[in-house]
C-alpha cells in the first residue's frame, strides 16, 4: 500500500512539475512574442523617421530656394533687366514651381492603435517620440500655409498670361523679360514675391533644422529600445 501511495505522489509531482513547465514556458513563448512585435512596430516608426528627415531636408531646400529667388527678383521688378537672362531663367523657374513634401504617419497610427504601446516601459521616449510627430505636423501645416499662397499666385498668373510670350520666353530673352514684367504687372504676384524676400518664411529654416534633430535623436534612441 504504502509503495502505491508512493509511486501515486510521484507521478503527481511530475503531473505538476509538466503542468508548471507549460505554463511557463507558455508564458515565456507569449512574453518573447510581444518583445519582438514591439521591436517590429518600433522598426517600423524608426524607418519612418528616417524618411521623414529626408521629407524635411526637401521642404527646406524649397523655403531656401524661393526666399533666394524672391530676394534677387525684388530689385528688378521695375527693371528686370538688370538680371542676366540665365539668372532670370532660374530665379522665374523657383517662384513659379509649388511644391509640398507631406511627412508620413502611416507606422505611427499603427504603433498607437497597437496593444504593443502599453508594453514599451520607456514612457519618456514614447512622449518625446509623440512630440516629434507633433512638431513635424506644425512644421507641415506652416508649409501648406506658404505653398497655397504661392499656388494661387501662380494660378491667377497662369490664367492671365499671353501665351505666346510663355511659349517664346525659353528661346527669345526679349519675351522672357517680357513674361516677367507682366508677372510682376499681377499684384498677387507682385505681393508673393516682396513678402517671400521680407516675411518669416526664410525663417521656417531654422524650424526644420530643430525638427530634423529632434527626428535624429529619436531615432538613435529607438534604436538602442529595439535592441534590448
């Protein structure tokens, strides 16, 4: 009797010693699963990031580009041929091309959406990296702000521009002179130009400067949480 009582004790214990083993294993297997979709939903910010910082180098290189242009067309307005034709080509080309470099949120939805934002423990860096987010939106929006604006300039111009000047003004110096006399005829034009070459917008510069470092640090600090 006393030899059954043992061996039913001992496969007792190993019935509990397995069932201790699942569970836990099961629960290592769940908590080795969640780490890594963190470190995926992470990866995925992170790369987004780094295109973000080639989105805000864009946008800058466009403030740049038609605060220089609008700076050297302003002196001419009265007298555009006190630029050289090949100047005037370049600079007429920057104010007349719009362009809008939207920044991407696609993998941050995800991360805030994702059960996986209540497992990173780092809350500082979710705080910061939110903030990042936020900073490129005002960013975006300052810039949408300055490309409406000059998209209507260009609209109103458009629609009342001699098209056979526009069309002669590639080959023919006169008619590029000309074009851009009665560019400078429309106010709206006129007034985009001027405020460009006297506004804060050159001052959007600095902004994106700080962004792209925000953007940088962040991503050096997602790297080293995805690593762990």
């Amino acid at each position: 009797m006393s030899n059954n009582t043992g061996d039913f004790f001992k496969q007792l214990a190993t019935v509990v010693i397995g069932i201790v083993i699942t569970f836990g294993g099961s629960a290592l297997i769940q908590k080795c699963s969640e780490r890594n979709e963190t470190a995926h939903i992470l990866s995925m910010v992170r790369d987004e990031l780094r295109e973000n910082v080639n989105l805000v180098g864009m946008n800058r290189s466009v403030l740049i580009r038609d605060s220089v242009a609008a700076a050297v067309l302003r002196p001419c307005i009265r007298n555009p041929k006190l630029l050289p034709v090949d100047s005037l080509h370049k600079y007429m080309d920057a104010v007349m091309i719009a362009e809008r470099y939207s920044f991407l949120t696609t993998s941050l939805e995800v991360l805030k959406s994702s059960s996986q934002v209540q497992a990173i423990r780092n809350k500082e860096l979710l705080r910061d990296l939110f903030l990042a987010y936020a900073n490129m939106n005002d960013l975006q929006l300052s810039m949408e702000a300055f490309c409406s604006i000059k998209e209507q300039c260009i609209s109103e111009f458009l629609s009342n521009m001699d098209s056979e000047i526009f069309e002669n003004s590639r080959t023919d110096k006169d008619a590029l002179y000309m074009m851009f006399a009665d560019m400078m005829k429309h106010k709206l034009m006129r007034n985009y130009v001027t405020m460009i070459a006297h506004s804060n917008v050159v001052m959007l510069a600095p902004v994106a400067d700080s962004v792209t470092t925000e953007i940088n640090r962040i991503i050096a600090r997602l790297d080293k949480e995805i690593a762990k």
